[in-house]
C-alpha cells in the first residue's frame, strides 16, 4: 500500500480539530412539484464511515448533491468540516470530494492521462501532482497497468480509477455514491480495503451511499435507511437490528384473531409481532423463551400451527420491516 504523502496546508479552519464532519438540518429539496429530499438532518462524524442505505430512487444521489453543493436546498443548512456549505462554498470543495455513481473517467486517455487532467483541475502541479499521481494508482492497484486506455479496463478496474480520482485532493471527507455496482467480488473486496485504509491511516471520513445491504453492515459504522427522500432510522448496523429483535420467528397459522395477536404483542418476551398472509411474525431478542411462550398463547388459545421457523435478523430484514418491502425494489 502506497505511503500517504502530507497535504499542504489548508487557508481557514483546521478540520482535524472538528468533531462533526458533516451537519445537516432541515434539508428540502424539490424539482418542480416533486419533494425528493425532506426535511433530512444528519451527523456525520470525523473518522466514520457512514452509510445511507436505501432502494433505487429513494433519493440518494439528490441528497448527496446537496451535501456536496451541486445542487442549492431550497431549505436548511449543512456544513463540511466545520464549513458553511453555502456560504464557504469555495472551502467546502478544498475538503471534500465525490466519487459519482457514474463514471467520471475519459475512455480514450490512460489511467495515468486521466490522473493528470483531473491533478490540473484540483490545481496540483509539479512534484506534488506526481507524488498524489503514484499514489493513488498504487492504491487502486493501477501502477502496473497506468498506460492502459481506460475504455480497455474491466467494470471494476474502471471502479478503481474513479476512487482514484476522487482520491488525488487528500480529501477530509469522501462522498461515495454507489462505489461498488457492476463490480466484480475482487474489486468490491478492493474498495472495502482502500475505505478501510484510508480512515484508519487519514483518519478521513466516508459518506457511503449503496442499496446493498451486505456492504453497509460490514463497512459502516452507522447507517441511515432512507426511503422516499427521509431518513426513517439511524444507528449502528447492530442498534438497528435490535430495534425489531436480533431474530424473528415466523409461526404458519391459517387464522389468527385480532386479541390473539394482541395478547402475542403483550408477552415481555416479544419486541414486535404482525399477522399476515397466514403468517405470525414475532421479532424476539431472546427467541427460544419467546417461542415457548408464543406456542402456550396459541395453545391456550386453541390456535393451532402448522409450522415454525427462526430467521437471524439483519439489516435487509430491518429494511423491510421500517418500510414494508424489499431493499432492492
């Protein structure tokens, strides 16, 4: 791994003195009539990689356009490292940088003619443009492959050059929208390790957007479900699954009448229990008791049960019990 070369220093505040990287209140943002972000507030902290997790078209990429001053709120206010996102506008974009869902990188030029275009824009120069040039090809395992068009680069090395990009600023806060789709296992795997890295060693802070489950419970320190333009939870991947129980039980029951149900939701055991389409979900943090005492409700009541089974809760399974369907819809 490439060894991380100093920033010069920054005009204005020191960012690593701010304990908040992100603070956002009150959001709005509408195209036209159509709401797309309401009313967010966030904390995003220093050192943390935070994901929003939520379905295509919840309103991820709008939301991350705000944050990052591309697109203007209509309400609120937010600041970046201690900077007013409005009125710092300048600052802003010499601390943060955004990696886009859709690809940045010219096809026809190298990776490294690339580097060097993208070097001039952040107005990178001479020795330094070349130091931040090796580096970040190094840790997106370019070197070797520097010459290369970037039109003849697999989905995933082409993945690689865009954090690349995002990367040649040093920045305190890294905007990253969709970084892993179309990707393949070993450069997913890649991107995990480069977050990891770069928090671990620059103590930089990530903005992660995805709708992939799997990655936000394993790369993220908290996450916020998004749907429908609002943040509807937050918390560690841990805290959310709690909140609807680390396992669910499913009991097969043809017909449940309402007190039955009630008095299912009564039991100290149960943390949430639905009835639908002939199934009785019940979220228990302690399942076998809840099963036990699930089963002598049924009995006593005379409802009998065709069939039970347990599921380990994760963050899929919160998704779908805050918002009523599937992460990926």
């Amino acid at each position: 791994m490439a060894m991380i070369v100093e920033q010069a220093p920054r005009q204005g505040k020191s960012t690593d003195k701010v304990e908040n990287v992100i603070e956002a209140r009150e959001i709005y943002k509408s195209f036209g009539a159509f709401q797309v972000v309401k009313g967010v507030s966030l904390e995003v902290k220093a050192g943390e990689v935070f994901g929003l997790l939520g379905p295509n078209g919840a309103g991820k990429t709008t939301l991350i356009s705000v944050l990052t001053g591309i697109l203007t709120p209509d309400k609120g206010s937010a600041t970046m490292c201690g900077f007013d996102l409005v009125k710092d506008a300048r600052k802003v974009k010499d601390v943060i940088s955004l990696v886009p869902q859709d690809l940045t990188i010219y096809q026809e030029l190298s990776a490294l003619e690339n580097l060097k275009f993208f070097a001039r824009m952040y107005h990178l120069a001479g020795k330094l443009a070349k130091e931040r040039i090796d580096e970040v090809l190094e840790i997106a395992r370019l070197t070797d492959v520097a010459k290369k068009k970037a039109g003849t680069y697999s989905g995933g090395m082409k993945r690689r050059l865009n954090l690349a990009i995002g990367l040649l600023n040093h920045p305190r806060l890294l905007f990253l929208d969709e970084p892993t789709v179309g990707v393949d296992p070993q450069s997913r795997n890649h991107i995990f390790e480069c977050i990891r890295m770069l928090v671990r060693e620059r103590n930089m802070s990530v903005f992660y957007t995805t709708h992939y489950m799997e990655e936000a419970q394993t790369l993220c320190h908290r996450v916020a479900i998004y749907d429908h333009g609002q943040i509807i939870a937050l918390g560690t991947p841990q805290e959310l699954i709690q909140k609807i129980g680390a396992t669910r039980l499913t009991f097969s029951i043809e017909a449940l009448p309402e007190d039955v149900l009630e008095q299912v939701r009564e039991l100290a055991t149960v943390q949430q229990a639905d009835y639908s389409e002939q199934i009785l979900t019940v979220a228990a943090p302690a399942p076998y008791q809840a099963a036990r005492d699930v089963i002598g409700v049924l009995q006593q009541r005379d409802v009998p049960v065709t069939d039970m089974q347990t599921q380990e809760v994760n963050l899929e399974t919160v998704f779908l019990s805050l918002t009523g369907k599937a992460l990926r819809e």
